[in-house]
C-alpha cells in the first residue's frame, strides 16, 4: 500500500501566494485577532488598515488595551486533522510562539490524537514571509513523496537561516512586544525615535534606535547587504511605501541576483508591531 503525501498545515500569518495554497493543498487556519471587546477573523476580508480603524474605534470608547492574537479552539484543530483522514501524515508549520498561541494550540490538538495520526508541530520562530517560505519548503518536500520525518527535516534545517530586521515608530506597542519599559516607549515617541527589532530564537528583540526615516533605509540596506549569500528577501511596510520602494532599489542594485519580494503587513503582525513600520526578512539560503 502507498503511503499518501504528508498534509502541510499553517496559520493565516505566513506569506502565501494563492495559487501556492491551492497547488499544495495547504490548510491555512486563521488567526482571530481581538480589539475592544469583538474578535475577527485574520483573512482576505480583514485588513491592517482596518484593525487600525477598529483600534481607533475602541479607544474612542476609553478601551486602551493593544489588541491581541488569539488561535481558534482546539476543536478547529481536531476538526482539520480529522479531514486527514485515519492514519495520515501531517505537518504543522506556525508563528513563533512568542506571537501567537498556534503552535501550542496544535501541539496540545496533536498530543490528543496520537497513535491515530502522525504529527509534527514545528515552531517556525518566524513571521510573514519567512514562515510562507517555509511551509512552501515543507509542501515541495511533501509533493516529492518524502515522509513525515524527512519533511520536518528541511524545514527544521532552515529555520537557522532565516533573519528579520524592522524598525517601527509606534513603541507602546513594543512594551509588550519586545519588552520595551514604559518610560523609554514614552521618552522614545516624544523624541520621534524609530526602534529598530530583530528576531532571536522566535522573540523580538530592541536593538538600537534612530531618529529619521533615511537611517532606516540606512540600516535596514547595511542589514541586508552585510549576508554573504540572500537567496530570497521580503519587504513589509506600513506608511513606508516611498521608502520601501527605495529600499528595493537600493538592494537590487546591491543583490541583482536575489528575488525580491513586496509582502503584506498582516493584521496579526501589526498587533505587535503597531503603525509606520518597515521590515526585512531575509532568507539567506544553505549552501
């Protein structure tokens, strides 16, 4: 009996072309993202700009809280391993668990069916466009017949190679984020101060800070240039549009060989990363 290809799951954070979703038969389960007191789904009809709106909307109702990325209930994870089917293989690729509870929530889904299915639940440690590289590796890899375990190979081997770099001026979003204290948040947006954030190990970490928006092209163009090798790069923004499209020309002269991509900013990305914010995430291949 043949064995039938390993299933590919993520959530609704990674970067996926359509026509990637539907040739790989990827089961994308959407974040729900909570502002004030309402919850919406994290899909083509909920946008970056309207969770702003929505955000604007409960502070006018005196809610202050940062809104919040929440996973569905277990009983959506069961339900999509359950169309499996009876012994099938599936891997699990999601957001860093530092920003979103997808992979616990699938972990914990995962540990309740086991013997009846195979499952591997892999924290990406990544975002955006880094986790849609990713689950595409995956779903290649499955395409071309590899098993469950080799599958979690290729995408455990890069996630190691995988880097982000952003900065953004909106740095109360960053207190929770990023562990930014209160005062300097506050200090920081009196001052006009854009914080620049890498990833490490999955969580986002300060790192320096400037003041114009040229130093962000500056040293996001440094953070990029300085790889021996980019195989792929993403770009996201929000209300950096004149300078991503600056940042692109800058890189493409500096890599004309890397593929380089514009990505969206998604809803459950900007709930950590707040307004005005431009990033990299750059993928700086194996060999």
């Amino acid at each position: 009996m043949s064995m039938s290809k390993v299933r590919i799951i993520t959530d609704s954070n990674a970067f996926l072309p359509p026509d990637v979703v539907k040739k790989y038969g990827i089961a994308v389960i959407p974040h729900r993202i909570k502002v004030g007191g309402s919850f919406f789904e994290e899909d083509a009809d909920f946008s970056t700009e309207e969770l702003f709106e929505k955000m604007h909307e409960a502070q006018s109702l005196g809610i202050s809280r940062l809104p919040e990325v929440q996973a569905p209930n277990l009983n959506a994870f069961l339900d999509i391993f359950h169309a499996s089917g009876e012994g099938e293989q599936i891997v699990c690729v999601h957001t860093s668990s530092s920003l979103s509870p997808m992979w616990a929530t699938a972990r914990k889904a995962a540990e309740m069916l086991r013997g009846r299915f195979t499952i591997r639940v892999i924290d990406s440690q990544s975002i955006s466009f880094g986790l849609g590289l990713l689950v595409r590796m995956a779903a290649e890899a499955a395409e071309a017949g590899a098993p469950v375990n080799e599958v979690a190979r290729v995408v455990n081997g890069a996630i190691p190679h995988l880097y982000f770099a952003s900065f953004s001026e909106s740095l109360h979003y960053l207190e929770r984020s990023a562990a930014l204290g209160s005062s300097q948040s506050l200090l920081g947006t009196m001052l006009g101060i854009k914080a620049m954030l890498m990833m490490e190990d999955g969580q986002l970490m300060t790192q320096e800070k400037v003041q114009t928006r040229e130093e962000v092209l500056d040293k996001l163009t440094e953070f990029v240039t300085e790889f021996a090798v980019v195989q792929e790069l993403g770009i996201f923004e929000h209300s950096y549009d004149g300078h991503r499209t600056e940042l692109i020309s800058r890189l493409r002269e500096a890599l004309p060989k890397t593929p380089i991509h514009k990505v969206p900013y998604p809803p459950s990305l900007a709930v950590y990363l707040g307004p005005n914010t431009m990033g990299v995430l750059v993928y700086e291949g194996t060999f």
